[in-house]
C-alpha cells in the first residue's frame, strides 16, 4: 500500500504559489483561490496574508485557469500549473510570474493595461482641447478617430491571444475574460471571427460552449422577434444567465 501511494503521488503534479503584497488592506486578511468547475466558482485553496507574505501549494490534476478572491472580491487571474508560481501585489499593478502560461497571460494583461490608459487618457485631452479653444466638432473628430484606432488594437490584440491559445487554459480563460461584460450571452463580430477559426478542443471547453450555444439561441429569438414586430414582444428575453467574470480585467 505504502509503494502504491507513493507511485501515484509521485505521477501527480502540483502547484506552488508564493505571494507577497505591499497593500495594507491585504495584511491580515484571508485569501482563496476559485475556479470555475461544473458552472459554479468553487474554491480550490486558502491561505492568511501574514506580513505581507502569502502562499498556496497543492496536488493539481490538470492545469487550471483561476482566480484570486478576498472574500467575495476577485484580485486577479493566476493560472495554476506545474512549478513555483510568483504574485506581486502592490497599489499600483498586480502580476503572476514564474511559470510559462502565467507569464503569457501576465505579458497580455500588460498589453491591454496599456490600451486602456490610452483610452482613458483621451478624456483627458478633451478637457485640455476645450480649455484651449479648440472647436467641439473638431475635437470629436479628431478624438474619435484615435479611440476607434485604439478599439481595433485591442480587439486585435485580443482576438489574436484567444486563437493562439485555443488548445490550453489561456484561450478559454480570456474568452470568459471578454464575454463577461455582457448582460447575457450575445454574438458579436469578434466573437463570430474566433469562433470560426476555433478548433475542437476551444468550442467543446464547457463554458465557451454554453455561452456560444445560448448566445446563438438569443440571436435566433432577437432575429425572430425583428421579422414579428406586429406581434406582441415579451418584456424580457428568455432569461439566459450572464457570463459568469472569471476577472477583473479592465474593459474597453
């Protein structure tokens, strides 16, 4: 019995986390880790914030995309997989490093951080045109052109993360990220173009397959009700369940 325990657990991976956090917030406080599992989040593993330190280990039967809560409050993502995993939390970023789908998922994150301070910056610099006199029209002209040039990067640059990521946790992962921000399931052109570059292994994963399922079963009925406009329209769709938001990445 000893040699057969030993056996098994020596064909087990495991996951180790080690974390450190400057925010005084944190100090004291209890920390879990929750995944996504059977459509509900579940935890995984807790651990006290002890001066700053914190840290996780455990037998991990596959590879798994979760998230890091306070409470009821997600912190941020952190892919649990083989090796030692490293976060950093401070007051002004947050990053997981160590292992290889942490550091993809970390080197995205920071690419689209940097999108959306463009973005932000940009209400900025309509506030400083109009104190210089610059005329409103052209301010909007000129303004908008920039943030739909920075809403294609972004769209690009996720679109091209998900398809590169299609066969492991990542591609998923950053899928749930974006339709997330829905109220319920909804088809879009970016969702349309990665769905149909998806490989099997993308479109079986079971959340993307639900949502992709229902969100075409709401475009069927939107469609429906559109050629019907003399009928009586219900007040509420068939109440599809929002996307349940794997993280808190910033949004458009």
């Amino acid at each position: 019995m000893f040699f057969v325990v030993a056996a098994m657990s020596s064909c087990a991976s495991s996951y180790n986390v080690q974390g450190t956090s400057s925010v005084s917030a944190l100090d004291g406080s209890k920390l879990y880790l929750k995944a996504l599992k059977g459509g509900e989040v579940k935890n995984i593993d807790s651990c006290d914030v002890v001066h700053g330190d914190f840290h996780f280990a455990g037998l991990l039967d596959t590879v798994r995309m979760a998230n890091l809560f306070m409470g009821d409050e997600s912190i941020m993502p952190v892919v649990l997989e083989e090796g030692d995993i490293t976060i950093k939390i401070d007051n002004a970023s947050q990053s997981v490093s160590g292992t290889p789908l942490n550091d993809s998922l970390y080197k995205f994150i920071d690419k689209h951080n940097q999108l959306s301070n463009r973005m932000n910056e940009l209400s900025h610099r309509q506030s400083q045109m109009l104190l210089d006199g610059i005329d409103e029209e052209e301010i909007d002209r000129k303004l908008s052109a920039e943030a739909n040039a920075i809403a294609a990067e972004e769209d690009e640059l996720v679109t091209k993360f998900v398809i590169n990521n299609f066969d492991n946790v990542l591609g998923p992962g950053v899928f749930m990220m974006i339709t997330s921000q829905y109220r319920f399931p909804v088809l879009t052109p970016q969702i349309e173009d990665i769905m149909s570059k998806a490989t099997d292994h993308f479109k079986n994963d079971p959340y993307v397959k639900d949502y992709y399922k229902t969100a075409q079963e709401n475009e069927a009925r939107m469609n429906g009700m559109a050629e019907s406009a003399t009928q009586p329209q219900p007040d509420t769709m068939a109440s599809p369940q929002p996307a349940t938001p794997l993280t808190n990445v910033p949004e458009k």
